[in-house]
C-alpha cells in the first residue's frame, strides 16, 4: 500500500510556503477537532467508453433516485468514502472518476470543463442513465457545469456543485493556481514532481478537520502514478476555461444546490456567492469549519444536505 513519503511531504511543504493562504488554514486547523476518514470499501468496476476505460462504482437501490458522483482532483472516487454509506442506504448511486482522473483513462485533451461534459454525455449513454442528481465538486463541478450548459437538462433531475471553476463575476482563487494557470513552467515542474507531492499538497492545504485514509492515500498515489504531468494541464489558461464556461451559466435552468466550505483558499467561498447569484434556480449553503475538501471536512453535513435536497428539496427552488 502507497503512503504519503518524505519526498512527498517536503515537496507539499515547499508549495504550501509559497502559497499566503496557508496561514489561514494553519489558523483554523488549530482551533477545530481533527478526525480520520474511516475506511469503507468501495467496489468499483470499469466500463469501455469511445474506446477508453472509465472507472465507476456503483451500490444501492435500483429503485431509489439516482444521485451520481463526479470525482475531484487529485483524488478520485474514493474522496466519497465518509459519505458513501449513507448516501446509498438512501438512493442508488454511481460514483464516476472522470477521464483523465482517478482510476479512469485519458490525456491532456480531457482537461478542460468542456471536454470533461462532453465525456460526461457519452458516459451517461453508454450507462443509460437518466433523471441524474449530478454532484460535482471541485473539476466535477466544471464538468456538471459544462454538461448542463451544453448537452441540456433532458438526462438531469438537479445539480449539487461546488468549490470549483465556473463562478461568474471576480474569480478568487489561490495565488499558485492561478500562476500554474499562466506558467507553463509552473505547471512543468510540478508536473515533474510526480503525484505524491500534489496529494500531500492538497490533503495539507485543502483540509481544516479531516485525515484522509490509508486506503485514499493508496489509491490517489496509484492512479495517478506517471501522470502528473498531463493532469496538471487542467490548470493551462484556466481563467479563460473557467470564464468561458461562467459565461453560460445563466442559460443553466437545471435546480442546483450550490454547496462551498467557508474556509476554501483555493477556491475563495465568494465564488459560491457570485454562482449562487448567476444560476436562475438554485438555492446557496456554505459547510462552516470546511476547506476545499468540504465534502469530507463536513461528511455528516454534506450527507444530509444531498439527502434532504434529492428527496424533495431541488422541487421547491424558484426558478
């Protein structure tokens, strides 16, 4: 089983020193409790999609709502594992790393919010899937964004996004995104570092309370062994990607529940207001005590707030 390093560890230091907004998270982690993800087993299967491997999991009612999970970056399916009970005690869920992330197939091509929801329509066909409550954070939130906004609402019952790219209005993100996005060089040498490194990073600057699990661990260092540098592609020219998808937002009728941790410095939490200001029929909730990571700073709450939202609350937006 891979862990976290000493490599990995002081090269996550070095990037943490050179981000300001570290303090910020230094501060809240010392007045919150700490608590360790617990380890859930998670089956997961690939499907063959236009001719490329995507990795998928899959339990629960067939009967039931059908919530579908897009993964984040640099984790992957298994970042639900806090959540991943209780979600399907309730309704069928199918858990999907997206291409060129996680466990799933891809290259550079696939790192844009564009291409991700064009994938995102092949999937959903090739799985036939229809009536989806579609939860995107982080690249996932990109992704469902993009989906709704160009392959329409025909296969969506709601949208639950957050802590990612689409926010209209000033974009706040963290100073080394946004130099990865106009540094080729940037993203070379932190490509060069390997995966390791980005995972330390982002489990040290994008948690306030939680510890992932050896088995996460394992499994974000496996899977994206060897392609650190084609992933970190996703943050070329990012500000356009992420502008030129807010500009469609607007169009996006879907009901959507935007959700943000109100300590994400990757992110800023401002960004979920200009969203929630932006979209025609949704509805707003920041995860207090929550980093980037929110879904598992805030299991507990996040759970609810999918269950509730899926069992009747995205019928009563007003769009």
């Amino acid at each position: 089983m891979k862990k976290l390093s000493l490599y990995d560890r002081v090269n996550a230091a070095t990037l943490t020193a050179v981000s300001p907004e570290w303090r910020r998270v230094r501060a809240a982690k010392r007045t919150t409790t700490s608590f360790d993800i617990p380890t859930v087993e998670i089956p997961t299967t690939t499907r063959t999609v236009n001719g490329r491997m995507v990795r998928i999991a899959e339990a629960g009612p067939l009967d039931a709502p059908l919530v579908v999970l897009l993964s984040p970056f640099p984790e992957s399916i298994l970042s639900f594992a806090a959540s991943w009970e209780a979600l399907t005690a309730s309704f069928r869920v199918v858990a999907i790393d997206l291409p060129g992330f996680g466990g799933s197939e891809g290259d550079r091509s696939d790192m844009s919010p564009n291409a991700l929801g064009d994938s995102l329509a092949a999937i959903f066909e090739a799985l036939d899937l229809g009536d989806i409550h579609l939860v995107g954070p982080d690249v996932g939130m990109g992704a469902a964004l993009a989906y709704a906004a160009n392959h329409g609402p025909d296969r969506l019952a709601s949208l639950v996004v957050g802590n990612g790219p689409g926010a209209p209005g000033p974009f706040k993100l963290a100073r080394l995104i946004s130099m990865m996005g106009r540094l080729r060089v940037l993203r070379w040498t932190t490509g060069l570092l390997g995966a390791g490194p980005l995972v330390a990073f982002t489990s040290r600057i994008g948690a306030i309370r939680h510890r992932p699990s050896a088995a996460q661990i394992d499994d974000y260092k496996t899977t994206y062994a060897g392609r650190a540098g084609e992933v970190v592609h996703w943050f070329a020219d990012f500000r356009a990607k992420a502008g030129e998808l807010a500009s469609r937002v607007p169009e996006i009728d879907v009901p959507t529940k935007v959700f943000w941790g109100e300590l994400d410095v990757l992110f800023h939490v401002s960004n979920a207001e200009h969203l929630h200001a932006a979209l025609p029929n949704s509805e707003l909730q920041i995860l207090p005590e929550a980093g980037h990571l929110a879904w598992n700073d805030q299991p507990e709450m996040f759970q609810a707030m999918i269950i509730e939202w899926v069992n009747g609350g995205y019928d009563t937006t007003g769009g």
